[in-house]
C-alpha cells in the first residue's frame, strides 16, 4: 500500500531540489522547522494544510501542482502494484549433447 505522506514527501523534495535550494533555505522560507520539514519530506510526518500551503508558498510553486504531482506519483504507485509478479516456467530436462547427458534449462510457455 502506498503511503500519501511518503509520496507528498517525495514530491515537495523534488521541487525544493529542482530550485537547487537546501532543507534549511526551504524551512527557513516556510517558517518551518529543519527537522520537521526533513520528516515531513521523508514522508514520517503527515503535514497539515496550513503547513503545506507553506512550504508550498515558500517553494513558489501553487498547491494544486503538488497535489496533481501526488496524484500522478499515486497513479504510477497502483498501477505498479496491480501488476501480476512473473510466474517462473518449470524446469525442464532436455538432452545436452549426443552423449545422452542431460542438463536442465527454463522453457517459455
């Protein structure tokens, strides 16, 4: 299951990065503590609105960007987790040289 707050995390990190701005220049503009805004972009902290309309002021960026950016990330995040895992194909034995010895390989269905 995919978390909202790690995703929300992810997002607001990489638009600080993009900025080329540090953790600290972002708390700072935020108004937010160091570590707060760290957990909260490690996705260990749920951020309140007023909180993330914050950081999102500080970052210049409009919330609806961010919360689109979620949605995408969370989109991409289901579909990976609604794909079957692959299925191993049994093995086999099939002869190995004109000698008679066999050795085993994988066959495709």
């Amino acid at each position: 299951m995919v978390l909202l707050r790690r995703l929300l995390g992810d997002v607001l990190r990489e638009h600080r990065r993009e900025q080329g701005r540090t953790l600290r220049e972002g708390s700072a503009a935020a108004r937010v503590s160091l570590g707060y805004l760290s957990e909260v972009e490690r996705g260990q902290k749920e951020a309140s609105s007023e909180l993330l309309g914050s950081i999102c002021e500080a970052l210049e960026v409009p919330l609806s960007t961010v919360l689109r950016d979620v949605s995408d990330h969370l989109a991409l995040e289901e579909q990976l987790e609604s794909v079957p895992e692959p299925v191993p194909h049994p093995a086999v034995a099939v002869p190995a040289a004109p000698t008679g010895a066999m050795h085993v390989t994988n066959v495709a269905a």
